[in-house]
C-alpha cells in the first residue's frame, strides 16, 4: 500500500518510463533475431553457389549444422522476447489496474462517462497491444532497409523493386489507419452504447415486465442492436478490403521478385543462389508489414484507449498521503451545506445546518425525493459540498482519506447491497486477516449471530443463498464491523420482520448507549423508536429539527401511537 499515493497526473507515462529497460532487453533480443534472420538467405546462397557446383558433401553437413544452431539460438531469443512482452503487458496492468479501476468507480459515481467499464477496456487494449505480435513487429521494422539493403547489393534492379513494394504496402497502411479510424472510433462508441443499454435493460427487468413494455424494450434493443452491427461491419469491411489488397499485393510482388532474378539469372547477371537468397530477403522485409495490417485493429485499438485514459487520468487531481488524524469524537455536525448533484444546475441539498452530540439518534423523515439521503450521503462525505461544511469530532470530512473515514462510519443502504464474496467477507468490509472476535462481535450486535451460524456454510455462505431480510441483517453487521462512531441507517426496516426490526432497534439503543451517533432515514414510525431527535426536509431544505416529541407532535397525526411504541420498544433490550 505504499505506492498508493504516488500517481502524478503522467500515470501512463510514469508507468512506461518504469518498464524501459525491459523494452530495451526486447529490443536487444529483437536486434538479435533478426541478424539470425539472414541465416536463411546465406544458406541457400552458398547452397546454390558453392556445395551444388562443387558437390561437396561435407560442406553442405558443415553448413547445414551451422544453419541448425543459428535457427535454433534465433528460435529461443524469439521465445524469450515474446516472453519478456508478456510480462510487460503484466505488469503495466498490475501497475495500472486500481488507479484506472479508482477512475472507472468515479465514472460510475459521477455519471461523467456513459459506461464505467470503459477505462477498464482501454487499459486492456493496451495490454493486448503489448503483448501482441504486432508490438514485435514495430521492433522488427527498422530493419527493413537492413534487408532492403542486402538486395540492393545484390542487385540495383531487385533494390528498387523491394523498395517500391515497401512504400506501396506503408502506402497502404496508412490509407488503411485513415480510411478506418473513424469507422473504427464509431463501433466502439456503437458497441459501448449497447452494453450500456443491455445492462440498463437487465437491472430493470421486473419494472419493464410490470408495466408491459418487453415486446418494445426488445424493439428498441433490436434497433440499437442493428446500429451496432452496422457500424461493425462497416468497420470490418473497411479493414477487410484493405488486407486483401495488401495480401494480394504482397504475394504478387514476391512472384515477381523471383520472376525478376530469374530473368537476371538468365540474364548472367545474377546467380542462381542470389536469385533465391534475394527472395527470402525480400519476404523477412515485408514480414513486420504484413503482421502489422493484419492486425492493424490492435495497436488502433490501444492507441485509442492510451488517448482516453490520458486525457481522463490527467483530470484527476494527484492523491497524497493524508495526515494522520485520531478516531474522532461522535459529534455531528453541518453548516450550510449545498450539493449539486455531477453534471446537474440544481442544488438537491440547500444551505443545511444541524448538530448532533455524542451519543444521539436523529431521524430525518420527509417525503421521497425531498433529499433526505442526499443529507445522509453529504454527512458520510461521499457527496463532494458545492459550499458549506461536514464535520466530525470537530474535524471536516475533507481532512480524512476515504477509507479511513469510511472505517468510522457505519452504513446500512436504503437498497441492500451485498458484495460478491461470503457473509464474513461482506461484514468484515474485506478486510484481509481481520480478527474473527470483531467479525462476531458485528453479527452479535445485529442481531445476526444465530441466523448465520444457521445458514449451511456459517459465516463461508456465499451471499447469493441469502434472502432480502437475511441481507439486510447481514449490511447491519457490516455497518456495525469495527465500532464505528457514526452510523447512517436509510429505510433500515424496509426487508426485515418483526424480529429483524426488534435487532435492529436494539442495536441502535446499544450504539447510542456506547457514546456514538446514529441517523436513520425513515418512513415507518417503528423505525424512529430509538431517535430522541427528528429533523424535517423539504425539497431540499431542513424546514424543522428538535426534539423528537416536539416535532412529533407538530407534524404527525399518529403521535401516541408512535410514543406509545416506542416505550415498549425500550423494555425488551436489555444491554
């Protein structure tokens, strides 16, 4: 966790500076095989030249060992460098994944980014670039004129032949990477805006099935669907013509290569040996072209990807250490503090200012959409203020790294959300090698203790075996883990039954008795049992706060009932 903090706003470019010297090895390697690569041409040369004319035998042996142990060294140097490429690739991700995974979970906060995955995508196409043969191909590139050289000695005539053919297929290839780019930008912009909308479908699958909209949710899916397959096949099209041009180019320039020194050949300018090794020089020269069109959509790819994240990651501000602050006291408090949602003009969250002391509990009720968990949200620091102030134990929210912070904070969400993983995993916040006396502890204190310890695999159930209410008393262990000082409870009841909202409101009375702060967003009178003080917004404003028998009395018609419960609620808890 050290490098946590590191990142400038150049994270690629840090990342690609650190792996130098391994590309350096590459290019080592790279320079290497391709001296072995002239192995073939010398061969035949003296094959056709000196051992057929000369029928000697032991030179043809001689020969052909040394060609054996050429391949084979060029052969291991070539493995090797497509090896050291692959653990380029590795380790650019591994250095790369949590800032662009960080990146990736802000698009998803913000909304600024239609699909979250996106950065995650673009940092794999880099990676696949990396580890592709078209990476060893650009290595391989500048000796093209080394073999466009070796023909020309051979020949003049061959040497302009194969430099012709080598400026008409570069030719090709950028009007390839022209002609394609933006058909190629436009799939991807296509085929993104469909898994966009695909997973937007899935979430709401029982709301579309509801209210009878499947057989036009699968038009307009089908729509979006075509969309996409038309501007892939356009792309494909696009690229496709081009590598058959080139394809067929470049096996018609090798025949006439060949037919080319066969004619000096007969021409006695030109052995016969010559003839041959100029063929098989010819080939290696187009060799890191053709695995460069043929898989042109990969660096394409990856080059737009590097483009995105650039320019994302660059307006991220760089992460420091924070300092070192001490659990802070359960004192809540707010100061005229107005949120803007992302991307939005209207403040959801105007001029709000409250105080609570240690050891409280403070219901927000209000009608939905009047902001009351947008409060909720702003009081935990995960929406950023547009003005005003949120401390803790007197200290503001902004001081505190976010995961420190988030260890003195307890929350339970309106919509349960479990992780993927085991309940002990969810309720200790996976956390590694955390001690199981504070796992039990969390579960005891939700009330949680006997139903998990019931479930088949205890505390290793996987998440996806639990009911509603089994989750939901699951994310109050979690909310709990750790003897947080605050805890946030928006709709806490809405999955459990009677037992389930008994633990719950017993857990609240044990959280205040401890000296810490609760709030809880309700819409049930049983869920404000344990509150001693309301707070009432409206449209996006605090309209009252105080005591919760004085509001009570003020604005809820029902007022002796809810008293009423609430006292007996308190004599079945016991400490």
């Amino acid at each position: 966790m050290e490098n946590k903090y590191q990142y400038e706003r150049s994270d690629l470019a840090q990342v690609r500076a650190g792996l130098l010297h391994l590309f350096g090895v590459v290019g080592i390697f790279s320079v290497l095989v391709n001296l072995l690569l002239l192995t073939g041409p010398l061969y035949m040369l003296h094959i056709y030249d000196r051992v057929l004319p000369s029928g000697t035998q032991q030179t043809l042996v001689a020969l052909s060992l040394m060609a054996l142990l050429a391949y084979t060294v060029m052969g291991v140097l070539d493995h090797a460098r497509a090896r050291i490429t692959a653990r380029i690739a590795a380790r650019f991700l591994t250095q790369l994944d949590q800032r662009v995974f960080s990146l990736a979970m802000q698009s998803a906060e913000s909304g600024k980014r239609k699909e979250p995955q996106a950065a995650l995508k673009d940092l794999s196409s880099i990676e696949n670039f990396i580890a592709s043969p078209a990476l060893l191909a650009l290595f391989d590139l500048p000796w093209v004129p080394i073999f466009f050289a070796g023909i020309y000695l051979f020949h003049p005539v061959l040497g302009a032949m194969s430099l012709l053919s080598g400026i008409a297929l570069i030719g090709l290839s950028l009007a390839n990477q022209w002609a394609s780019q933006s058909a190629f930008a436009a799939a991807m912009r296509s085929s993104e805006e469909l898994e966009l909308q695909t997973q937007q479908y899935l979430n709401r699958a029982m709301l579309i099935r509801a209210l009878g909209m499947q057989s036009t949710t699968l038009t307009q899916q089908h729509q979006l669907q075509l969309a996409t397959q038309v501007a892939q096949l356009h792309a494909s099209d696009m690229t496709g013509l081009f590598t058959t041009i080139i394809k067929t180019l470049r096996m018609a320039l090798q025949s006439a290569m060949l037919g080319l020194g066969a004619w000096l050949v007969l021409q006695e300018q030109l052995s016969a040996g010559g003839m041959i090794a100029t063929s098989i020089l010819f080939g290696r020269l187009l060799s890191p072209l053709e695995i460069l069109i043929a898989s042109w959509a990969v660096p394409q790819r990856a080059l737009l990807g590097w483009a995105r994240l650039r320019g994302q990651l660059s307006q991220i501000p760089a992460r420091h250490a924070p300092l070192a602050l001490p659990r802070p006291a359960a004192q809540l408090s707010m100061h005229k503090a107005t949120i803007v949602p992302p991307g939005g003009t209207v403040a959801t969250l105007k001029l709000a200012s409250f105080s609570l002391q240690a050891g409280s509990a403070c219901g927000i009720i209000g009608a939905a959409g009047s902001g009351k968990s947008t409060l909720a949200l702003a009081a935990m620091g995960v929406l950023p203020l547009a003005d005003g102030t949120v401390q803790l134990g007197g200290t503001a929210l902004t001081a505190y790294d976010p995961d420190n912070l988030g260890q003195y904070i307890g929350y339970l969400p309106q919509k349960m959300q479990l992780l993927p993983g085991t309940v002990a995993e969810n309720i200790t916040r996976y956390q590694p090698g955390a001690q199981q006396d504070l796992l039990f502890a969390a579960a005891r204190n939700a009330g949680a203790f006997e139903m998990i310890t019931q479930l088949p695999q205890g505390f290793d159930t996987d998440v996806r075996q639990l009911s509603g209410g089994q989750a939901q008393r699951i994310g109050l262990a979690r909310a709990l883990f750790g003897d947080p000082v605050l805890l946030v409870l928006d709709e806490p009841n809405s999955n459990l039954d009677n037992e389930g909202v008994a633990a719950l409101n017993a857990a609240v009375w044990r959280f205040k008795r401890k000296g810490n702060t609760v709030l809880i967003i309700a819409h049930r009178p049983a869920a404000i049992q344990e509150c001693d003080t309301l707070m009432v917004i409206e449209n996006g404003q605090i309209t009252a706060f105080g005591p919760k028998e004085d509001i009570l009395r003020k604005m809820v018609k029902n007022h002796a009932d809810i008293s009423a419960l609430s006292a007996r609620g308190h004599t079945s808890y016991g400490v």
